[in-house]
C-alpha cells in the first residue's frame, strides 16, 4: 500500500508541478473532455464546477443542516470554486454572519467576486489565497467548509494546518471528499484520499472526528471539532 507521502509525490509527478496542471489534470481523466494538453484548463474547470445538475447530486443544505452552521457565524469556504458551498453558507449565516471564499485560482477569485455583485450578496469577501498561505488574520472563523479541496493541496497537512490556524479555539472544520474507489463522478482512485487517511490527518491536527450524513453514497463528509 502506498503511504500517504508517496501518494502525494505521485500525484504530483502525474500531472505536473506547474500549479495549474497540479490542480487541473485529473479533471481531464475522470470528465473525458480531454485538451490537447491532455489536462483541463481552469475556464474547464470553471465550467464543470458551475453544472447545475451537481447541486442535484448532492444538495449542499443537509450537509450545512447535519454540521451544524448557523446564522451569525463567520464561517471560511476553502477552495470554494465557482462558489457551490458559498451561496447557501452565506444564506445559511444571514446576515449577521459572514462567508470568506478562500481560493488559489485567479478564474475562480474573478467568478466567485462576480457572483457575489451580480446576486448582490452582501455577506461573502472573496480572498485570493496562495496553495498553502491563506492571508488572513488568525482564529477569525467558528467554521471552515473544505469542499472537494484537500486531495487538491500540494501537501494536505500543510493545508489543514493554515486552515486550522484561521479558526476559533472551538472552531470546526468539515470535510468532504469522495469515497477512494471508481465513481461515476470525481478525481481518479489513485489521487483520492480516503476517509480514513483523511480522519487521521483531521485528528493529528487535533480534532476530534464524527462522519455525517453525506446524503451521496459516493461522497463522505468528515466533522472535526477542535479540542
Ligand atoms: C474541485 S474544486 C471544488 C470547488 C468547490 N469547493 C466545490 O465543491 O464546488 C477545487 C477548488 O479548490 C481550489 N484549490 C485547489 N488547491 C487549493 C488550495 N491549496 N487552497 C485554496 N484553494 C485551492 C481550486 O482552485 C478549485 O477551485
């Protein structure tokens, strides 16, 4: 079996080192809309992550129901893309609250700032990160949402860390991720993490760990208090 350092040299020496390739290439194998590059571009990527239909596959709502987030909370999206997690974490925490979408790609930062004018939301700040260094203050946040995002990072641990750093000495962080095995949607086998690998990272960032609900047989989500 494969250690997960090994893991995440190979899943760097697969698609590349060049950060965007890093991010993107195993879209192009799972989703066969395959470039000349042989990778997706980020505008690909863009265009997959805003598919309507996924917000049918998994409904994000019970998720933030099961884990709790509620109204008034500042709450951290990581990685938040095209903002799928986003718009019902800022519905979620009204007004009184406040969503960061966090992510490392200039598409997504350019897509997620348009999306906050054009549906005129007035609690989300989109913040431009870099892959392991997120610039913002410490402890500001009660929860973070890590939506598809962790087998992403160049090094999950690191990651984890700065996202640990952001929150609140009760602070929560959730984590969803897909089931390490062929599916018909998601990453291939090999760059996945599994629920176990990602429930030992979550604990040996010292948070105590509980599955819930993930309403999609394909995906699990992960909820770690700190203690
Ligand atoms: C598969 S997409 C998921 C997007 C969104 N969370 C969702 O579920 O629709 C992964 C996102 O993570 C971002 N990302 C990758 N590595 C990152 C990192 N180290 N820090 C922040 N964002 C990252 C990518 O740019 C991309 O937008």
């Amino acid at each position: 079996m494969r250690t997960l350092s090994t893991l995440h040299s190979s899943r760097r020496g697969d698609i590349g080192e060049d950060g965007v390739g890093r991010n993107w290439g195993w879209i192009v194998t799972h989703h066969q809309h395959t470039s000349s590059t042989g990778r997706h571009s980020p505008e690909e990527q863009r265009d997959f992550l805003k598919d309507e239909d996924r917000h049918r596959r998994l409904p994000p709502d019970p998720i933030l129901e099961a884990v709790g987030i509620q109204a008034g909370a500042t709450v951290i999206d990581v990685g938040a893309g095209t903002g799928f997690w986003t718009v019902p974490l800022s519905r979620r925490v009204g007004t009184s609250g406040k969503v960061l979408a966090i992510d490392v790609e200039p598409i997504m930062i350019e897509e997620l700032s348009e999306l906050v004018k054009a549906q005129g939301i007035g609690n989300v700040s989109v913040v431009k990160s870099e892959d392991l260094s997120i610039p913002l203050a410490d402890h500001i946040a009660d929860a973070a949402l890590v939506g598809f995002v962790l087998h992403h990072a160049s090094e999950p641990k690191g990651f984890l860390h700065e996202v640990t750093r952001l929150l609140r000495s009760d602070g929560r962080v959730v984590v969803v991720e897909w089931h390490k095995r062929a599916t018909e949607h998601g990453p291939p086998v090999e760059l996945r993490l599994s629920e176990e690998e990602t429930r030992s990272l979550l604990e040996k960032e010292g948070y105590a760990v509980d599955q819930v609900p993930a309403g999609h047989d394909d995906v699990y989500v992960l909820l770690g208090r700190r203690c």
